[in-house]
C-alpha cells in the first residue's frame, strides 16, 4: 500500500492536493471496534476529507474507512482535526493503488461536471 501522508507538514496549506467539495457515503470503524459509524464526507481529495458529525473522534485516532464510490475503497486514515459539534479532518495514511486510481478518476469527473 502506497504512504499518503503529505510532506508540507510545516507550510501554511498542509494539503498536497486540493479537496473537492463531495458528499460521499463512509463507514467509519475506530479502533478496537467492530460496528461501524456511518456518515458523509463533506470534501475529499486524494490525501484525506472532511467528515461532519456532531460527535468527532479525538485528533490522533486511527480510523479505517470504506468509502462508497463505484465502488468501496478500503482506507487506513488518522484524525487531525477535530471541530466540537461539526466534525473532523481525516488524513488518509493508506490505500490499494487501485483505490487510489479509483479516487482520482471520480475527483477529476466531480470537478469536469462543475466547469
């Protein structure tokens, strides 16, 4: 599985790609954790979304994730923000190349359809 963690830690704009306002479906499974928590993105990009839930995990906690686009991508992601009654900022750590390539080609349509 490829590293996705961005290496402009220390800029001002942390993001190596720029996010996509998209409302896709996930399921969230924290650690330790068998029932999953469902929810919406509210943006996405190839590195990492925002999740919105009046609940938001812990910065620091280890998530995966099945977004649902064609199909399901399978993601191992961290929390690293957390907004109190709105939601978080997910970076993903992990994901199959395919699910990558997936990721990309329904990001790139998304912004296509609203040129």
């Amino acid at each position: 599985m490829p590293d996705l963690s961005s290496d402009q830690e220390n800029g001002k704009n942390r993001r190596a790609h720029p996010r996509a306002k998209l409302s896709v479906p996930v399921e969230m499974y924290l650690q330790d954790s068998d029932a999953p928590l469902r929810a919406a993105t509210a943006d996405l990009s190839l590195n990492g979304c925002y999740i919105e839930s009046i609940f938001p995990f812990p910065v620091g906690s280890t998530l995966e994730l099945k977004i649902q686009l064609e199909g399901t991508l399978l993601v191992l992601a961290t929390v690293v923000t957390r907004d109190p009654q709105v939601g978080n900022g997910i970076r993903f750590e992990k994901m199959l190349p395919e699910d990558v390539e997936e990721l990309k080609a329904f990001i790139e349509a998304a912004e296509k359809k609203e040129e």
